[in-house]
C-alpha cells in the first residue's frame, strides 16, 4: 500500500472510530511504529488529526457542538431528505433495529409521533431520542464507545441478538459496491453489523450516492440481504438498475 493510501485509511479509520493507537494501526497496516508516527505527524500538520501519547484522535470532535448529534460529513440535505423517507417505512408498534450515524440520525427525527416501538440500536442519541416516548420500548446495545457516531461497538454487544427477531433493519455504511458488498473504514463493526443483518427480516440500506462503489478497508458483503436502497438522485440510472436487477429495490429520495 503506498503511503498516500495507507494515510486516507488512518483518517477514515480515525473519523469512524474518534481514535487510533500506534500499536493497533502498526500491526494492522503491517508497517513499522516510525512510519505510523510520521503518517500521524502528516495528517496532523494537515490539522486533520491531533496526536497524543500512543494514539490519535480525529479533530472534528472538538467541533461538534452538539452533543447529540453526530458531526456532519457532507451531504447534510441528501442524508435529510433520506432520513425523511426512511420514517414512512415505520409504523406504531413495528418492531426494529436503528444503526448509528448521521442519516439514520435525520431519518429519527421524523419519528416523534411513533408509539408502542420496540427499538434495538447501538446509538446512544437514538435511544434518549426515541426513549423519552414513555409507550417506546428501547434496548441498547454494549459495548465500547465511539464518539464521531456517538455508538457503541464490538463483539461485546453481540449477545443482544441472541434469539431477536425484528421486522425492520434501518442500516448505516461507510460505502458499499456491487462486489464488495456493505464496507466499513475498519473491522470493529463488522461483527455486530453482521448480527443486526441476521436478526432482520427486512433489510433498509440509509445511503447517499457517494457512498455507492465506493469501497472501504473492511467487507461485510451481505449484497443478497439487503431489500431496500434509499438514496438520492445523484445515483446514476444505469448503476441503479444493476442494482434493481440483483433484487434490491432502489429508491430516490
């Protein structure tokens, strides 16, 4: 991997997870600890990072002023627009699972005059969002937090799943693509991506068009169990009806 690339990866890692350490990215990248730290010092200089003893953290949190909102990444009115639709999809008393980030953040908002829901989600504003309606029933998933998309992760939370069974899956992405499926900037939510999917009848991708072919470090695949896209109208026609064409219905928010 050149060092251009290996460094778009520690920022994309470092936007989904709030923070890296040396020793994790080292052994993940296969490279030594100098070269870890000089990448970190370059994306630092960039003022796209700070480092601190061991690690980093990604700059944009210090920039989120509003503790239950996830810090914006472009494409505000697309997610809007997005989340909007993706809220005509729930009904009093369905049962579902709520991903984290900012799109399926717009699509709650839209979800205030919802009661009797029983609500599974890894995002902690979901669950004081939608929680604070008293006939809501709200499980939240464990884990290890991270604070760009105010959720909690890993392999800790899996046993949540066990035995649940929800109509509707309004699932998140860092990118996805016809070949390589659902991919994330890292592996931490994988496993628990993975369990959210198996536990679902209905599968809802919340994607905007820069999102599509794009592909990240990690691969879920699961191209075969998503059943909806809600997306927007900078999807081009031709790439939607591959998409139509492997049984995923596309819709342009």
């Amino acid at each position: 991997m050149f060092q251009d690339q290996r460094r778009e990866k520690i920022l994309q890692l470092l936007q989904e997870n709030g923070s890296c350490r040396v020793q994790e990215l080292k052994e993940l990248f296969k490279v030594s600890e100098p070269t870890i730290r000089g990448d970190l010092e370059s994306l630092e200089r960039n003022g796209l990072i700070t480092r601190q003893h061991g690690g980093a953290f990604i700059n944009t949190l210090a920039a989120a002023n509003l503790p239950l909102t996830p810090p914006r990444r472009g494409h505000e009115e697309e997610k809007a627009r997005i989340g909007r639709k993706a809220a005509e999809f729930v009904g009093n008393g369905d049962n579902i699972i709520l991903d984290s980030g900012t799109t399926v953040t717009e699509m709650v908002k839209h979800l205030g005059d919802r009661t009797n829901l029983n609500i599974v989600t890894n995002a902690l504003n979901i669950a004081l969002y939608l929680g604070m309606e008293p006939s809501n029933r709200v499980l939240v998933v464990g884990g290890e937090f991270k604070p760009p998309t105010l959720s909690l992760t890993g392999e800790k939370g899996l046993m949540l799943f066990e035995n649940l069974y929800v109509e509707k899956l309004f699932l998140a992405t860092g990118g996805f693509s016809l070949d390589a499926g659902l991919t994330y900037p890292s592996f931490s939510d994988i496993a628990l991506k993975r369990a959210m999917i198996a536990s679902a009848k209905t599968v809802y991708l919340l994607a905007d068009s820069s999102k599509l072919e794009r592909v990240l470090f990690a691969s879920l695949g699961c191209v075969d169990k998503i059943k909806y896209l809600l997306t927007d109208s900078g999807i081009d026609s031709e790439y939607a009806k591959r998409l139509r064409n492997a049984g995923i219905n596309v819709i342009i928010c």
